[in-house]
C-alpha cells in the first residue's frame, strides 16, 4: 500500500512570516513612534512644568522672617528685646505618623496639652510642607536630649529664633503692651506675602500701634534639600530687613518711681511734658507680666487674670472711667471766667451746705461750718463745694458741657496707642438719648464738684492739667518719640502735628488767675495740699480731689456712724503741673479707695516732681548756674 507524504507549503509560511514581520514592524513603529511623541511633549512642550516639578524636589524657597525692632525709653533703657531661643518645629509633609511621632516625642520633650492644641490648629491652617512650630524655648537639657535622637524623627528638627521678651515685665506692660501668635481674623488682616514665615504680632499697646515699623521686611532664601527634606546648602538668599527701632518719650526712672509709689494700691498715675505732649510715665496698677502672653498663656494663668478682683488687665489710665471730685473745680473755674459769669474778686456766702432755690434739701460743704465769704482763689485752694454748686447751677448744663469737652473731656485724647475710653460728660442731649429724660437744674449740683454723671480717664485729666499748664495750648499725649534703623537711637521726629489749634482764644488774665489758684492749694497757708507742698525747692500747682464710690447720708452722725466698706470707700485724686513758670512736667494722680486726695494721692505727685525735677537743679548747682 502506498505512503502518504506531506509536503511543507514554503509559499504559505513564508506569506505567514511576512506578514507577521510587517505586523510586528507596524507595532514597533507605532511603539517608537508613540514614545517619540510623548518624549517629545514632556522635552519641548511640558518642558518648563517637569523642570520646575523637579527643581522643587530639589530646591525649596524659604521665608526668612525679619527680626522685630527693639523698644527703647528716652533715657535708653530697653523695654521691649529679642532674646535668642530653640523651638521645636515639623514639617508635616515629610513625617509619616503624625500622632504616633508626638506620643514618641514626649519621651525626649515635655509636651503638654496646651502645646499640642496649639499645634493642632496651626497644622490646620498652614500648607504641609510649611515648618510649623510644636514647642517653644526648649530648655539646654530638652535641646540635647532631642539633639541625640534626632535621627528617629524626620521632618521634625529644632530651630533657632529670637523670642520677644520684656526686662521690665509688669511696670510697662500697659505702655508697651505684648506680641502674641497671629490668630485666624489676623490672618485675614495682614500682608500675606510679607507676614509669611512670622508667627507673632502686636496684640496690644505700642506693640500694636507700631506693627508696620516694628515688624520690619520679609526676606528669602533658596535651598537645596535632600530627599529627607534636609537643607545641604544655600544656593540664593534675599536677607530680610529688620524692624525699626523706636524710642519711646517714657522716663523709665519716673515710671518705676510711679509704679513703686502705688505699691499694692490699685489706680493710675499719667505724667505728660506740656511742652510737646509727650508721656514721661503711665501706670495702671496692678499689672501683669506680659512675658505670659508672647507664645500663649496658660488657660488657668488666664482665668487667674480674669478673675482677678483687682482687674489687672485693665488699663486704668486709658480706660478706667473715675467720677473726677473737686480735681474738676479749676476747669469749672475758668468756663466761668471765660463765660463772664465770675470775676476772680467776686465772693460766695459758704455757710457749710447749700440749698436749690424754693428747696428743702441742703447739700453738705466737706468743712461743716463753711468757709465764709469765699472768692474764686479761695474756692479752689480750699476746695469750696458751696461756691461750686451756686457757680454750676448757674452755669447751666449747655456751658458746662461745652466747657469740659474743649479741655479733652467726654471725647478721647488722641494718644497713640489708642484703647481709651472717652469718658462721660453729660448734656441734655446724653441723657434725652439713654435716659429718655430732660435735664434738670439740680443735677449741676453734683456735677459741679465732679460726681453724678461726669466721669473722666487719668489721661484725660493729665492732657487737661497739660492744657491749664500751657495757658490753653493744647497738645496731644504721645508715647512714641523717634522711630529709626536699628542701631541708632536719634532720628526724626514722626509726630509731626504733636501740637494741636490752641483752645480757641487765649485769655492769659483767666489762666493767671486759675493757675495762682492752685499754686495756693499747695503752697499757701490754707491750701487743700498744704502738707506736701511744703519746703518744696520750686513752685507748683496742683488740686485735690475725692470721689465718691457709694452715696452717703447727709446726716454726720448717721454717716460717721456707717462701717465703709475697703472697696467703697471714697477715691483719691490729684492733679498738678511743675514748675509754675516753663511748666515741664503734669501729671493726674488716681488711688482707687485712697480715701484723701490731699493725704493720699498729693504725696506722690510731689515724691514724682522731686525725683524729675531736682536732678536738673542739682547739676545746674554743680555747674555754677
């Protein structure tokens, strides 16, 4: 039987070959062409975005916040300085277990809650590859510590900084007030180009007010990192332009002096210079340390504060609200000398009360048998209450008001670290508004000799005395004096509208009259101040004042009968400026429940004169002048 032989198809499988090859070739064609396309849109049309993407990878932008300005007083003594410190910072975007690093950290840092919280909501906020601090100041022993394990901790490292710190703690922290961390509504506020890299800014007081000289220019370097984020080296850098240093019109001397008179009392004590305005003391005691506050208080530290009875956080000077007493008598004065309803000759019966026409009420002089016939010289230096209500019921309420306001009251002064209250001067309309009521005739009483209604600041009443000392030029309280580069002290003034219109028309004769007034509450034979004028090297006028805190009966048995209570008893005031001729130096004195303007509050004013002003006799004395 025949075999069957299969024979192989050359043709056909070289067909298949072909064809497979073509295939093959097709595809690898298209495959290279495919890659030449997309390496051609990466290298020419996405060039610059892949250049970039890989730059970053490389090379990171770093902000360099500028070094806050430096606050000095006139006599050169640093108020306000950047101390050097470590904080502990992350870089979110580089650590892989947030919760599980913090909770390793403890064993090497102390970290408590209040710096977690912190961290928390700044983490929230800011972009993960920003640096975002966890602790501030670390300790030498926390900074080795950490220095060894460093390794087990990736993108978290310790950095160093200046931290705002103020040598004078409580004594000027009202003045100066404190910087803080930049809260969400600041955020929304400030330059975001310019504030990027800073954490802090003034919260309050001249740190506040001089934000833009303080805070300085921000600066940039660029860096090339590592892949663990690491900085090798510096390829650029734009250094950052420090803040100005500003000096400040505050005698430090005279405002320890002031701080230090107060003691453990609480009230406020303003020195102004007459001559520009400028503010050589402002306490309000107590205070509180500002150092507190610069990378957060403590919530219980907080709580203390606000709890406190003695308010420490009020500004009293600016913004403690005070019923004025008989500190208010020579401006009342002088509204009628300049209204022609007294001349300084004309006299006042004082039997020892005063009664409101077709009244039955009398109203008790503080000297029960009366002062007699009484002149307007006599009314001020011994402190007249009878020649005061008869003068303010005439006056009336419209000139009164008027009066008051064109001395600074019922409005704020303008001082520059602004926050003050304006006080209140009452008027018709005042009362219409709040009260829904008129005015009526018998409410100058009380008004008359400072109480009712009529409350004033002690900036105020230091800006007022400022004005009675310069016979009616008026200036405007400032605290800041020159502002320069940093490591100079002298530069231009930046108030350059320091003095303000003088107070309408000057008429010397009433000034003069007013001004001997209060030379002899101080220093004549029967002045309200008498004691501590005494045996003083210069000349001086001042006025005592007590303010009422609660009412008392009229009755003397009843009222000497009474147990006052410390916190309602009456508050001592004084007013003053030295010396009489080329005065260079006022100042409104407040001790809350003092009791006696003239024993209480007069002493310190002439402890205050001596220490600002006999220095300049002495070395006058020295010199043969």
């Amino acid at each position: 039987m025949p075999r069957n032989y299969t024979l192989n198809d050359t043709r056909r499988e070289y067909r298949q070959v072909r064809d497979r090859i073509i295939v093959a070739g097709v595809v690898i064609c298209l495959l290279i062409a495919s890659l030449l396309a997309r390496v051609t849109y990466l290298q020419v049309f996405r060039h610059d975005h892949y250049t970039t993407l890989s730059q970053d990878n490389r090379v990171k932008i770093q902000p360099l916040p500028p070094m806050r300005g430096l606050i000095f007083s006139r006599d050169k003594v640093l108020l306000a300085d950047n101390r050097p410190s470590f904080n502990l910072e992350v870089v979110p975007e580089q650590v892989k277990d947030m919760e599980q690093a913090l909770r390793d950290l403890g064993a090497h840092v102390e970290i408590d809650e209040l710096d977690l919280a912190r961290f928390r909501t700044e983490l929230g906020r800011r972009r993960r590859f920003d640096s975002i601090p966890l602790r501030y100041n670390l300790s030498e022993e926390e900074v080795a510590n950490f220095s060894v394990n460093r390794h087990r901790f990736p993108g978290i490292d310790i950095v160093a900084s200046l931290d705002r710190y103020y040598p004078l703690d409580a004594n000027v922290a009202h003045v100066i007030g404190y910087v803080g961390m930049i809260d969400e509504p600041e955020l929304q506020t400030l330059d975001p180009v310019n504030y990027r890299g800073t954490t802090h800014v003034g919260k309050l007081g001249i740190e506040k007010a001089y934000e833009d000289l303080l805070h300085g220019a921000v600066g940039y370097q660029q860096v090339e990192v590592n892949v663990q984020g690491r900085v090798i080296r510096v390829l650029d850098r734009t250094p950052p332009i420090a803040g100005k240093n500003i000096t400040l019109t505050l005698d430090v001397s005279l405002q320890n002096l002031a701080v230090e008179l107060l003691a453990d009392r609480r009230g406020a004590i303003v020195a102004i210079d007459p001559r520009d305005g400028g503010v050589l003391a402002l306490v309000s005691a107590p205070g509180y340390d500002p150092n507190l506050f610069v990378h957060g208080i403590d919530p219980a530290d907080y709580r203390a504060l606000l709890a406190s009875s003695a308010t420490p956080l009020l500004n009293r000077a600016l913004k403690g609200r005070y019923p004025p007493g008989s500190t208010i008598k020579p401006f009342v004065g002088l509204a009628a000398l300049v209204n022609g309803l007294r001349t300084p000759e004309m006299e006042t019966w004082c039997p020892g009360w005063y009664r409101l026409p077709g009244k039955e009420r009398r109203y008790r002089d503080w000297k029960k048998g009366g002062h007699g016939h009484t002149d307007l010289e006599n009314a001020i230096a011994q402190s007249c209450d009878v020649y005061f209500y008869n003068l303010a019921v005439e006056m009336g309420i419209d000139a009164f008001s008027q009066s008051l306001w064109n001395f600074g009251f019922g409005h704020a002064t303008g001082i520059d670290i602004g926050g003050e209250s304006p006080g209140l001067v009452p008027s018709r309309e005042w009362k219409k508004n709040t009260l829904g009521q008129a005015w009526y005739p018998g409410e100058m009483v009380n008004v008359g000799i400072g109480q009712g209604s009529l409350l004033v600041t002690p900036i105020q009443l230091a800006t007022a005395v400022a004005i009675l000392a310069n016979h009616g030029r008026v200036v405007r309280p400032h605290l800041l004096d020159d502002a320069v580069s940093p490591g100079a002290y002298q530069g231009q003034y930046w108030f350059s509208d320091k003095l303000a219109t003088p107070l309408g028309q000057t008429l010397e004769r009433h000034y003069q009259a007013i001004i001997k007034a209060m030379g002899e509450v101080v220093q004549g034979p029967r002045g309200s101040a008498r004691a501590s004028g005494k045996d003083a090297a210069y000349r001086y006028a001042g006025k005592t004042g007590t303010a009422q805190v609660i009412g008392l009966p009229q009755d003397d048995a009843a009222k000497e009968a009474m147990e006052i209570a410390a916190d309602h008893r009456d508050h001592a005031l004084f007013i003053a400026f030295a010396p009489l001729e080329n005065p260079a130096i006022a100042v409104a004195i407040i001790v809350e429940h003092g009791e006696g303007g003239s024993t209480t509050a007069a002493p310190i004013a002439r402890k205050l004169f001596d220490h600002f002003l006999l220095p300049d006799h002495k070395r006058m004395a020295d010199n043969g002048g």
